[in-house]
C-alpha cells in the first residue's frame, strides 16, 4: 500500500503569497479549492498504484487511463481556523478488478510539528484500456502488515455498502415505510395552504431552490486525456452549493461533507456545462441550528438541439453551528421531488451516524 503513497504540502501559514491564492471572502480557505487538489491527488495515487513507486511522468504509450468514477465521501472533522499549514496525503487501500478505492486525508500542521487530521475521503477510480475503452485489469495489492490487512478490510466493506445503497436506490425500489411515514408527515403540516400558513416555520417549495449557472469549458481547466479535469467540477459544483446554501439559510454556513459526486461522462473542452443547484432537505439538530442539503446537477447542453446529457451529480451538507434552530423548511411538490427529499433525509441520516461513530471512537 505504501508503494502508492502520494502527498501535497500546502503552506498556508508560513507563506503569505501563497495564502493569497487560497483566501475565501471571510479570510479562511477555500474549500472547493482544496477538493480539487484532492481528486488530483486520488489521480496521482492511481497512477502510481499502475505505474509503480518510481514514476516520475505519465508515459504516453501506458496503453491505459485511469478516470475517477465517483467520491463516497469528504468528511469535514474539524475547522480550517485558524489558518495553518496543510498536508494532503492518501494511498490506494482496495484493488477490485479493474477499480481502486483511495483514501485521502488533509492534516493542518502546528507549528510545533502536531498534526491534526481535518477531512477524509474516499475516491473510487476505476481503470480503462486506452484503446477499447473497456475496463482493464488493475494491479492487486500486496497486503505485508496487519494494518495493511484492516485498511483493505475496510475498502471491502465499503465495497458491499455501494452495492447495498444501489439495491435500495430510489430509482429502483420505493421509499421504507418510515421514510413514507415521514414525507406524509411533512405533506400534513406543510403542503396544504391553510396549514402552512398556520406553521411556525417558513415553507419554501423546492423547485423555488433552484440555483443555476451556465458556462463555457475551456482548454485551461483540461486533464492528461483532454477532458474538463473532474476537480474543476467538484469546485464549481461545491462554490454553486454554498451560494445556495447561504441564500435559502439566509446566513452564512460551513461545509460538513460531501455526500457523493457520481461521474457518468467526461465533459469536453469547448462545450457548454449548466450547473442547477436545488436545496433538497433541511433539518435542525441539537449540534446544529441548521443542515442544509444541496443536490448539484451537471449536463452538458447541446446548442443544435437543445438537449442536456447528464454528466455528473454532486451531493453536499452544510450547517451553522450556532444561532437559532433554522426557520424555513423545504417542501417538495412532485413525485420525483419528494424522492430526492429522502435522498437527502437519508444523506443526513448517514452522516449524523459517522459523526456518532466517530465521537466514540
């Protein structure tokens, strides 16, 4: 596993012309630039599972490439404040097939030299001939230590858990019982008129979440295979999530995770890419006032036609930790609405269950 270890130093504190780049508008870090920093590190690890250790470029005859298929998760454990050196680091912990599970992880570093993890992630790539485009074989991983052993386990259960979550996609079979039970419930007290208007809370329709830009892809933001690099969307979709957030919170708001971005098709330099951003679920809990679910949309937009091919899904959460509980309540009004409102009650679920798990540990 460690023949694949890659990292990134990022020396925020001790380089202010460096900071310069990285600034957000509250003088923090921007997050979205972190992430694409992030799916170019899980990119690095991948080649050099394929290449080897000693790997210095990407050869041109490699007779193969590698994309990424999706990202399970980014966990935020931890503020960015106050501004410190950062390390990106990960290495590849589970080999399937033709696919490859990375984990990555950004550490903020003391001055004193202490560390301190502040997000986590999993990135799945998946490899391709360059030829066929079919899948190929990746190198399986030798296991020598035991938590060598115990990484790859965890890789497998992460494994089965996308083959489970995809069973009980929506798309596939209806909501449980409970999960009916709960959007009833919501449709009780905020769908009818009278009843919203009686309710303490501010309803807000879905579909009036939406959020969209349109833009054009240029050659500067291109990958190795002459793509739009995959990075560049996170960050777009991860900067049009928080305006969303901000505006239907009506407050500023700090990113929790991501909840999973699935990549059906690259996007190709020159075309036009609209990002539609819809609130799907908000919630109080008593860590936070507020948790706002954001489901970002990317298609490509046919200009002879008019038609749009989706090419990714990104999914988000964002909080305040403090204030007031929050005061609004996003309703949906369709079927298909009301699917994606699970999707993101389930989304929040999952993620209050590894915050859990993570405190006990």
């Amino acid at each position: 596993m460690q023949d694949s270890y890659c990292e990134i130093q990022l020396p925020f504190a001790s380089s202010p012309e460096f900071l310069e780049n990285y600034t957000n508008a509250s003088g923090g870090i921007r997050t979205g630039l972190l992430m694409e920093h992030l799916d170019s590190l899980a990119g690095s690890i991948a080649y050099k599972h394929m290449l080897g250790p000693d790997v210095s470029k990407l050869p041109k005859d490699a007779g193969f490439y590698i994309v990424t298929a999706s990202v399970d998760r980014l966990d935020m454990l931890t503020s960015l404040y106050p501004v410190r050196d950062m390390r990106l680091d990960g290495q590849v912990i589970h080999t399937g097939k033709s696919s490859m599970e990375i984990a990555v992880r950004m550490e903020a570093v003391g001055k004193d030299g202490t560390e301190k993890t502040v997000m986590l992630g999993r990135f799945c790539m998946v490899c391709r001939d360059a030829r066929t485009h079919q899948a190929t074989p990746v190198n399986p991983l030798v296991l020598e230590t035991p938590e060598d052993q115990t990484l790859f386990n965890l890789g497998e259960v992460h494994r089965r858990r996308r083959a489970t979550r995809a069973g009980k996609s929506l798309s596939r079979v209806p909501p449980s019982s409970s999960e009916a039970e709960a959007l009833h419930s919501l449709y009780l007290k905020y769908g009818d008129e009278q009843r919203a208007s009686t309710a303490d809370i501010e309803r807000v329709f879905m579909g009036d979440t939406r959020l969209e830009k349109t833009m054009i892809m240029f050659p500067q933001e291109r990958n190795v295979h002459q793509k739009i690099f995959g990075g560049y969307l996170m960050r777009l979709a991860y900067e049009l999530g928080f305006a969303n957030s901000c505006l239907f919170t009506r407050d500023h708001v700090t990113f929790l995770s991501l909840d999973g971005i699935s990549f059906a098709r690259p996007v190709p330099i020159g075309s036009l890419l609209r990002l539609t951003s819809n609130i799907v679920h908000s919630a109080s809990s008593e860590q936070y006032p507020a948790l706002v679910h954001v489901w970002v949309h990317a298609d490509v937009v046919d200009l002879d036609t008019g038609t749009e091919q989706r090419t990714n899904d990104f999914r988000f959460t964002w909080c305040k930790e403090t204030g007031p509980p929050l005061k609004r309540m996003v309703v949906p009004k369709t079927y298909g609405e009301a699917m994606q409102w699970i999707e993101g009650r389930r989304a929040l679920e999952m993620g209050s269950e590894i915050r859990q798990l993570r405190k006990r540990a």
